[in-house]
C-alpha cells in the first residue's frame, strides 16, 4: 500500500463523517427549534388559562369583599362562610385544564424527540431516515404554533 493510496483512504472517510455529522447536526438543530416550539406553545397555553382563572377569583373575591363591607362587621362576625368567595369551580377547572395542556405538550415533546434521535441516528449511520411523516407532522406543528404565537402578539 502506497502513502498515497492511505492519504486518499483517509481523505474519503472523513468526508463521509463529516458530511453525515454535519446531516446530523441539521437534523438536532432542527427537532431542537420544533421542540422550543412545542414547549413555547404549551406554556403560552398555560398561562392563559392560569391568568383567566386568577381574573375570575380576583373579581369573585372583590365581590365577597364588597359585600362584607356592605353589610358591616356583625353580618361578617355572625354568619362569615356567607362572605367566602364561591371559587372551587374556577379552581377546579383551571387545575384540570392544566394538566391537559401538560400532558398534551409532554406527550407531543416525547414524540418530537424520539423522532429526532432516530433521525440523527440514521443520518449518522449513512441511512434514510424513516420519520418522514413526523417531520411533516413536526413542521405542521410549528406552522401551527407560530400562527398561534402571532395571534397572542397581536391581541
């Protein structure tokens, strides 16, 4: 075996291994940005459904306040369970809604980056990959989000 012939070996190698890393790279920076989104989206869900429940105590409690001082300290002192704010309901709900939203948001990552280690695998080892639909599903995904996003910023 001559130099030369060991030179071009090794040449044509790392070319492969860098072509495939650099596939690899894309393929993460790529689940990456679409499981920031997913999580981005989850939260903003969130917190909506949080502040839209503290609003409704908020304005149930300054009820039960303006009622008390309406109806003066002894009404208050004889019978006070009358004066506490009816916000079961509203808690109830917003505890629930929540953990939808995080359960929907975890199980959507999960998916996103089990993909995304499939992909980076296969891409790393010279194959197609065979998450083709999740990409697509993954991309819808994103589009979604964003359009969710700019909704939010706009109102």
């Amino acid at each position: 075996m001559s130099v030369e012939t060991i030179v071009s070996d090794v040449k044509s190698r790392a070319d492969l291994v860098k072509t495939r890393g650099q596939a690899a790279l894309e393929a993460g920076v790529d689940t990456l940005m679409t499981a920031n989104t997913i999580v981005v989206d989850g939260v903003q869900e969130l917190v909506q459904t949080n502040v839209g429940a503290g609003k409704e105590l908020a304005t149930l409690v300054q009820a039960s306040v303006t009622k008390a001082k309406t109806d003066g300290f002894k009404a208050v002192a004889a019978n006070p369970v009358a004066y506490i704010p009816e916000g079961k309901g509203t808690v109830v709900t917003a505890y629930t809604d929540s953990v939808k939203v995080v359960t929907k948001t975890g199980d959507e990552l999960a998916k996103t980056l089990k993909s995304g280690v499939e992909t980076i695998s296969a891409k790393l080892q010279g194959e197609v990959p065979v998450v083709a639909k999740a990409k697509k599903t993954v991309k819808k995904t994103a589009t979604k989000a964003k359009k969710a996003a700019k909704k939010v910023v706009e109102a």
